[in-house]
C-alpha cells in the first residue's frame, strides 16, 4: 500500500509540474485591491509561478499534517513500551515472589516431616 502511496504522490508532483511548464508563458492577472477602475491595483504573475506555490504550499500542509500523526503515534508508542516494562518488572517480581513462596513451602515441608517423624518415634 506505502508503495502504491508514493507511486501516486510522485505522478501527481509530475503532473503539476508538466502543467507548470507547459503553461510558463501564461500570465494571470489578479485583482487584489479594490474594484475594476481607479483603485484597482492588478498583479500579473506567471501561471508557472502559481503552480509551483500552490505545490509547495500542498507539500507542505502534508508535511505538517503527517508530522502531526507521527508525533502522536511515537508518544504512544513510548507510552506502550513504559506499561510493557512495568508489565514485564511486575511479572518478574511476580516470579521471584512465586520462587520464594515455593522455597519456604519446601522448608515447612521438611519441617512438618521432621516433626511427625520426631512424634511418631
């Protein structure tokens, strides 16, 4: 799938810039202050200009985006990995415990056998 991802992201870069090349020539006229007339004040820019800006501007909402998702997703990965060593001290506390318990049942055991054979005689 992460292969198909690229593949795609990459043809859709080429096409952008085989449409900003294709059109280099091309001049756009925006109108950014005021109306038609007096007041008006038009910029001319190359289509080529624009195609590139809005690429870079594309790549770099996904960057951020992305690196959002990635910050999110390493947090709870270091998150997974501190209970994954709690979990795994509990258990091996849990298991000297268990270690413990089962020597002291073997020394009572001698003990009680001990004692009966010291009544029983």
């Amino acid at each position: 799938m992460r292969i198909i991802l690229n593949i795609f992201a990459i043809l859709i870069i080429a096409a952008v810039a085989f449409f900003a090349v294709q059109n280099a020539h091309t001049m756009i006229d925006f109108n950014l202050w005021g109306t038609v007339g007096v007041n008006a004040k038009i910029v001319h820019i190359n289509l080529l200009y624009v195609s590139l800006a809005s690429l870079v501007a594309g790549m770099t909402a996904g960057i951020c985006w992305l690196a959002s998702y990635y910050f999110a997703t390493e947090t709870k990965l270091k998150e997974y990995k501190r209970k994954l060593e709690k979990t795994s001290v509990q258990s091996s506390s849990d298991s000297s415990r268990v270690g413990v318990l089962e020597s002291k049942i073997q020394v009572l055991e001698k003990a009680l056998k001990s004692a009966l054979e010291q009544k029983n005689d």
